[in-house]
C-alpha cells in the first residue's frame, strides 16, 4: 500500500508524462528507488531527495508532504507565503507594486 507522498508522487509524475526511469534520471536516483518511493508504505526519502523530486515534478514539498485534503493550489500558495517572508522589505513594496498593476489589468 502506497503512501500518500508516494501516491503524490505517481499523480505528479504522470500528470508530467514521466516514467518512473526519466524521473529517476532527473534526480540521479534509480528506477527502482523511484517504484519503492510510489508503492511501497515504508518508503521516506530524505529532504534533499523529495526537494529534488519536487522541482522535477513542477511541485512543491509541502504539496507532496500535505493531507489528502490539501490541494496542490494550498501548498503552492504556502510556498509563495514563505518566500515572501523571506523577503527584503524593499523587494516587498515592488512585489505589491507589480500586484497592484496585474489587478489593475484585471479590471480592465
């Protein structure tokens, strides 16, 4: 029985079109890594690896990581929050600068 990261994991990989080889490739780990990852309950890849796994599959770790009842939406969203924190005042004024013109195109 897959876990829910591996679960993630197969529905991001195949919505991509990968197969379980290409993904493996592209985070230099193995095809069979890659199948343990998606279907075995046991399986829990390191933090460096689900980062990896993440950025292959256009994704984030908190989406990957998340309840069933998180949507990929959600942990973008958390994801984008946390960057913006991290961010220099200054770079936050442009940030809600350039947000105002887009809402601004919006209402156009």
């Amino acid at each position: 029985m897959p876990t829910p990261v591996g679960k993630r994991i197969r529905q991001q990989r195949l919505k991509k079109g990968l197969t379980l080889e290409q993904l493996a490739q592209e985070i230099g780990s193995s095809k069979s890594y890659m199948w343990e990852l998606e279907n075995k309950d046991v399986a829990r890849p390191s933090a460096e690896k689900l980062q990896a796994i993440a950025q292959a599959l256009n994704t984030t770790m908190d989406y990957l990581l998340a309840a069933d009842d998180v949507t990929e939406a959600d942990a973008t969203d958390k994801e984008f929050y946390r960057k913006y924190r991290g961010m220099e005042n200054k770079t936050k004024k442009k940030l809600q600068r350039m947000l105002e013109l887009l809402d601004e195109d919006d209402d156009e």
